[in-house]
C-alpha cells in the first residue's frame, strides 16, 4: 500500500504497477491537492482511497489553518512588519480556507473571502465576511492574500492586480497555486539581505532588484513551518491611482 501526501506519485502511478505488479495493493491519498491530481487519471492502475474529504480529517484541517497563519505572522514579523492593519483576501472557502479566514479574524485581520462556489460565498458571508464576485474585487485593497484552493488561484494576468508591498501566501504547493513561470520572467534573484534572523529564515530564500518595478513577496507556508520566501518585483510599472492595493505577498513592504 502507498501513502501519499500531495498526490505526487499520481504522474508514476501506471509506471508503479507495472513495476511492481501483484504487489502494490493501492494509493491512500492524504490530502485534497493530492485528491485532485488522483481524480485527473483516467482509469488509475490500481485502487485509490482518498481520506482528504473524510470528516476525520476535520479537527487536522482545523489546526493546519493555525500553523498557516502562525507561519505566515512569524515571516512578515521577521521583515518588521505586522498584520493588524493589513486586509486580507483569502481566495478558497474550504475546510482550510475557513479555519484561515477564523484564525485572521481573531487576530483583528479584516478578511475578504473569495470562491467560486457561490454558496461558499454565502457562507462566508453568513460568518460575517466581507465577500467578493470576482477574484479582481477580492484583491482591491488587501495586503495579504492566501490561496487555499490547490488549483492555480493566481495566474498571470492576476498578478497585475496585487498592490506594493502586498504579501502573498500558497498554503498548497506553490507550482498548484501560483503561475510561477509568469513571475520567473518579471524578475531576476538576488541573495536576501542578512537582516532576516536565521530563526526565522526559511530555507530557500531569495529577493528581487528592480529598479523601477513595483515589489511584492510570496511564500510557501506549511502546515510545520514556512518553507521557501521570495520577493519579486510587479510587472512594468503603472501610475499609482491604477494600481489596486490587494495583495498575495508575504515579505517585504518596502524597498531596502
């Protein structure tokens, strides 16, 4: 039997019962990033149980929606910065994205929630969230976004709509979440500057130079710890009163 968390065999999965025919009994999927990759095989080789949607997994999502926030706090608090004061967007009202939204409000965060799912949208508004139509309308104005949907909550053209300074958060896997490819070709890295305190540095780490592009972070946190920050410029640079204040970006606010 194969335990995954993230639905990382799924591309190998036909490769893997070939290899060990008679043998692999089936896939237990731990997570609903994981039950989506699963769920775009077309016949998969062998038996697939997914324990992502399970009521068991409830009180876990629960405390994953914790670590998030508490992971995200610790890396803006180590660029001098903190959240009160700062709206948030969070784009997804599932299990994690509710627990999210609750553990930002109880730090005084205003939160602005985002679905596609209508009636998520209601519910969110019936827990007394400010909710948005559109994802456009949803980053207008937010400092902090966090995308907790597991399928691209930010593409290309989005990226234009977070303000400066904005922090942006993927509580999935960042290459599911974000179009990264389309902020690889806006920016050039360079090393972070040693004011971040090695506690608190996340492994893979890296900021932006720009001269004359806008700036913003984003980061992957995890359920433990955050594990990779980097800070990238905006696209080519648009007069201020264009420019909406929303923001996925979880760093640097301002120039160093």
């Amino acid at each position: 039997m194969l335990l995954d968390v993230g639905g990382y065999f799924a591309p190998a999965l036909e490769h893997l019962a070939a290899r060990f025919s008679g043998r692999l009994l089936g896939v237990v999927e731990d997570t609903q990033n994981g039950h989506q990759r699963c769920q775009r095989l077309d016949k998969p080789p062998v038996p697939v149980y997914s324990v992502a949607r399970s009521p068991l997994k409830d009180p876990e999502d629960y405390l994953v929606g914790q670590s998030v926030v508490f992971s995200t706090e610790a890396l803006v608090r180590s660029r001098d910065d903190i959240l009160n004061g700062r709206p948030a967007c969070v784009i997804g009202y599932g299990k994690l994205g509710r627990s999210i939204a609750a553990m930002l409000h109880s730090r005084h965060v205003g939160v602005t929630v985002f679905d596609i799912d209508l009636v998520r949208r209601v519910q969110a508004l019936s827990q007394g969230y400010r909710t948005a139509p559109a994802l456009a309308d949803a980053l207008a104005g937010a400092g902090l976004v966090v995308c907790a949907t597991g399928n691209m909550a930010l593409r290309e053209e989005d990226f234009g709509r977070v303000a400066n300074g904005a922090y942006i958060a993927s509580v999935t896997s960042s290459d599911d979440e974000l179009e990264l490819s389309a902020l690889h070709d806006l920016s050039t890295p360079a090393p972070l500057s040693s004011r971040t305190s090695p506690a608190t540095r996340a492994p893979a780490t890296t900021s932006t130079s720009w001269p004359t592009a806008k700036r913003s972070t984003s980061c992957t946190a995890r359920a433990s710890a955050p594990t990779s920050c980097s800070s990238r410029p905006r696209s080519s640079p648009r007069p201020p009163e264009l420019m909406s204040t929303s923001g996925l970006r979880f760093g640097l606010p301002r120039s160093r």
